[in-house]
C-alpha cells in the first residue's frame, strides 16, 4: 500500500538487483549443517542449477549494491538474502529465455540500442555518450557485453509481464477468497520431534562410516583456496591533498542550491486504513467509514495509536508499525491525502478518504520547508569534491599501476609510491569472506578467475589492484583426516530420518484433532501453542519463518484440524494442527 502511494519507479538496474521473479523451489536451505551439499539448489526444466553459480551470481549481486550505495550498502545488505535473490536471477534468466524461444519473442538491435541511448545515466548534455557509457559500467563492474545480455532479458521480461497482466482476469469471487485467506487470523498448536533425542541411540560401526563416506564423498568436497595480496584506492585516501578551493565550494553551492540544499515542507505521519473495493455499494461504504469513525473516537478518548492499526488497519505493508509513513514531502502521496496531512497539525487526527478508502490519519511531526546556509552545506561539499576527485585519483592511479604490475613492477612499490598499503589477508575459500574486509568487494571473486602469479583489478568508486600469491585446487580430504566429521554426518542422517518417521507415524494414529493431546502425552512430547496471528506473514511466534506451515493452514477443511503432513526445518520434525481460524473484519 505504502509503496502505492508513495508511487515508486524503480530503475531497470534496482529491478535485475532484487529480482523480476519470486520463485519458490524445494532444495533451499540445504547446504547448511554438518556437511556442504553439492546437489542442485535448483532445476528449471533439466537443467541444474549449481550452489557454486549461485555463489559467483551473489558476488556479483553484493558488488553491484556496494557500487550503487557506497556507505549504505552495509545496511541494505543486512536485509537482502543475496543468495536468495542470486537464485531467482538465475532461474529469471533461464525461463525468460526458454519462454521468449517458445513464443518467438526477440529484442532487435535497433531497440536495443534505443533503450539503452535513452537511459539518462549514459547521457552528456541530453544525448547518449559511449565514453560515459564505457565509464558507468566500469565503474560498476559490468561490461557493454554483460549489460546489454542483460538488458535484453529485462526488456523481453517487460514483454512477457505485460502479455501476462493483459491475459489474466479475476472473478471477483477468486479476489474475495484471495483477499479473506491472506487476512485470515490462525492459532495453531504443533509437536516437535528434534533429531538430537535420536542420536544417542546411534553408535555406527567403522564400516558404516566408511560406506556412507563413500556414498556421499562429494558432500566433503573442500573448495579450492586462494591466497592474495591487495592495494585499495581509497578516493578519501588519494584526495588527502586535493582539497577544493573556497570559490569552488561556493559555485558548487550557487549551483546545486535548490537541488541539493533546498528542503521541502515534510510531514510525518501515521495512519490505519480501512479499505472500500472498487465498485462497492453506497452501504459497502457507509459501513467502512462507520467503523472509521469509531476508530478515530477510540483514539481522541486515549486509545493507542499501534494497538488500533495492528488490530484494524487493512494495509499490511505497515499495520505491524503501527501505521507509520514516516516523513513525505508533496507529490510523494495520493493528492487527497497529501492535500489533508499538511494542513493538518502535529497531534491532529482525522478521517480522509481517498479512493483506497477511508484513512484514520495522525500527524506526527511537522518540518518546515528550510534552505541549508553555505556554512551548513560546506562540510559536505567539501567533502563530495574530494571524494569525486579521489574517484578520479583512482581510476588514473589502478591503470597506470596495472599496467606497471603487469610489466614486473611489485605490488609493494607501487603502494609505496603511492602513500597506501599491500594487504596480505589468510588464504581463504570459495565463499568465505575475506578476513578484514567488512563486506564482500568482489576480491573474492576476482581471485578465483585469475591464476597464481596474475593480476587483475576489481573495479568501483574505490578500486582494488589484486595478485594471486597462490591457488590450492578443491580436494576430497581423505576419510582419516575426516573421519569425526563423517561419523557426525551420519549420526546426524540417521537421527534426522527417525525423527521423520517418527513424526509419520504419530500423524497416522491421529484420526481427530482430539487425538493430538492424548498421542502427546503418550510420547513425553509437549505441546507448543501459538496465539492468533496474522496469516499475511510467513513468521509463527515463536519459531520465525516457516512459510511452507502458513501454506498448509490453507488445506485444513474444519477448525481444530490436522496438517496430515509432516513438516521438517534444520532436521527437526513438526506436526501441526489449526486450532482456530478466523475471517477477516
């Protein structure tokens, strides 16, 4: 809903980042535990998809966000699964292409090319430019091949979302279903089986513990290792010298003055919606607004802002933060309540409608329209110049100190030369990041593609210039070396098979709900309840996401009623019945 409102146009760039396509698959999560998995994470029609491509993809993925979010990058990176994501790039990829061959749908050059020449990134004075083309993707890490392949995939995906969206009609029987099951209220009650409480009774032989290295040898598969050495152009490092003048800081502030330091008014609010469908009836809306307005009597006797949105509002994207906005300036909102909340006052609260329905708005906060004083905006000047010229300090400096190296030159002089320093980090594997790096900068790698003795450069604001000291090629370690872990994998298999058919078996002496306590108690198991919660989330209380459970409430017929299957996570197994369910106000 937010996301509506605040009417959002992503780039093509964020779009291929964070994924065109959500896709669901079997295999994820494995790979974690005991031992890694070299079994494809994932299938599109035959072909596999393999855990070290997603790695490679990932890498890219998490360069590309440092590249176009410099210092926020570690924050967004705290809230992206970049493996997830790498995954569903590489699965988009495969069935855009195999569905753009089946319906023959093809990107010309000549489309290509107009594309590409009307993205504003690459254009000079209003028309596209090949050397700052050329500049923008290598800042980036991208080449003109790999941006245009991708570029061709988003545009034939464009094509097919738009073919899709054209094609498909909902009943608004379909719409209502879709709509009560997402807002449906659950409780739920489950037994845990873990897999440790079986381990104890298994006491493998030598012999079994040699058959099952043998039988699952690749799943003790060593990734190959690399050892480097690296100087990083820091821009702030190479522009220590370079600071701007005073009239350079203060034409750059006559220049950017309403751009950069002019504030619009802002306002922050909060608000609870209550939803009116299109199309609805003189008394569909009479009603929603009835309730809107006890609500909002609810509130000006004292009731609490959060407590009222989780338990009514009908937008999900934030009920769960009590309805917060946040800050907005004008034409960030839908007119009416834009026109609304700033006429309003901090503590003011109304109803506004607006053709989402009827909202319950509060105003938070209120700032002013202000303009930053030269002597504010200088810090940050000031810093911005250096920074710009300390990207360009780099990018002449790694070229000529690549050229230099691969011509004999030592990594040491050249660092020597230039005032910064040759790090030297412990060898590392494919996937392990690299000790001292905060987050991931495409070293890694960059170090896999390059032989010992090469060097090569990781492009970006702030460039590395790296050397391959060594490579230790990928090994199956030989069971002596290993054997504790093995025993451990097998210990653990089999306590996680018995605790599976352990759970099947339970689930088959259940004929009733009424059968779970009683099955319980019989097995020393204890039952775990779970308040009513919302069902538009994947989380449970109390065990975090578990989406494959919320899908499966939907296929229970009567309330109290049993998941006939057996749920598993981190080799634990679940048996779960819905003990209430409740329709949507």
């Amino acid at each position: 809903m937010l996301d509506l409102m605040r009417r959002h146009a992503y780039s093509w760039t964020t779009r291929v980042l964070l994924g065109l396509i959500t896709v669901v698959f079997i295999f994820w999560g494995l790979g974690t535990g005991f031992f890694k998995q070299v079994h494809p994470v994932a299938t599109v029609d035959g072909q596999r998809i393999l855990s070290d491509q997603v790695d490679h993809e990932a890498e890219r993925l998490r360069q590309n966000l440092q590249n176009m979010y410099g210092a926020n990058a570690p924050a967004l990176l705290k809230n992206v699964n970049l493996r997830e994501e790498a995954l569903d790039q590489i699965i988009e990829k495969q069935l855009v292409s195999r569905e753009a061959q089946h319906l023959g749908l093809t990107v010309s050059n000549e489309a290509l090319q107009e594309k590409i020449a009307g993205e504003r990134v690459f254009q000079s004075d209003g028309q596209f430019d090949f050397q700052t083309y050329q500049e923008v993707l290598r800042e980036n890490g991208l080449s003109p091949a790999d941006y245009e392949s991708g570029m061709r995939v988003a545009m034939v995906a464009d094509t097919l979302q738009r073919m899709i969206e054209q094609g498909i009609s909902v009943s608004d029987d379909e719409a209502r279903h879709a709509f009560d099951l997402r807002n449906q209220h659950i409780g739920l009650a489950y037994l845990e089986v873990p897999w440790q409480q079986f381990s104890a009774q298994i006491n493998p032989s030598a012999q079994q513990v040699a058959d099952f290295y043998q039988q699952h040898a690749e799943e003790f598969r060593e990734s190959e290792r690399a050892r480097i050495a690296f100087i990083h152009y820091e821009p702030l490092a190479l522009a220590a010298l370079a600071a701007p003048t005073q009239k350079e800081v203060e034409d750059y502030y006559k220049a950017n003055l309403k751009s950069r330091f002019t504030h619009p008014d802002l306002v922050h609010a909060q608000h609870i919606l209550i939803s009116v469908p299109a199309g609805a009836s003189a008394a569909e809306k009479a009603a929603a607004k009835a309730k809107a307005e006890d609500i909002l009597k609810q509130l000006k006797a004292g009731a609490d802002f959060k407590a009222l949105a989780e338990k009514y509002s009908d937008d999900t994207s934030n009920k769960h933060s009590g309805g917060d906005l946040g800050f907005f300036s004008r034409g960030q909102m839908i007119k009416p309540f834009e026109d609304a909340a700033f006429k309003m006052k901090p503590g003011d609260i109304e109803i506004v409608e607006t053709s989402f329905g009827f909202h319950v708005v509060k105003v938070v906060e209120a700032k002013p329209a202000r303009v930053d004083t030269l002597q504010e905006a200088e810090p940050r000047i000031v810093e911005g110049m250096r920074t710009q010229a300390g990207a360009r300090l780099a990018r002449q400096a790694i070229d000529e100190d690549l050229s230099a190296a691969l011509n004999g030159a030592k990594l040491q002089d050249l660092a020597k030369k230039r005032g910064l320093d040759v790090v030297e980090p412990p060898s590392f594997a494919k996937g392990e990041p690299i000790q001292g790096l905060k987050q991931d900068t495409g070293l890694a790698q960059k170090a896999f593609s390059l032989d010992a003795g090469q060097v090569g450069t990781v492009p970006g604001p702030a460039p590395f210039l790296v050397q391959v000291i060594e490579r230790t090629p990928s090994r199956i370690p030989p069971l002596k070396e290993i054997e504790a872990r093995v025993r451990d994998a097998y210990v653990r298999a089999m306590a996680e098979a018995a605790a599976r058919t352990e759970a099947r078996q339970l689930i088959g002496q259940m004929k009733t709900a009424a059968d779970f306590k009683r099955l319980a108690e019989t097995n020393n198991l204890t039952i775990h309840n779970v308040d009513s919660f919302d069902r538009s989330t994947s989380s449970i209380p109390g065990l975090g996401e578990f989406p494959e459970v919320i899908d499966e409430t939907g296929t229970v017929a009567t309330v109290p009623g049993l998941i006939e299957r057996v749920m598993e996570r981190d080799g634990n197994s679940y048996i779960f019945v819905v003990t209430s369910r409740s329709k949507p106000p």
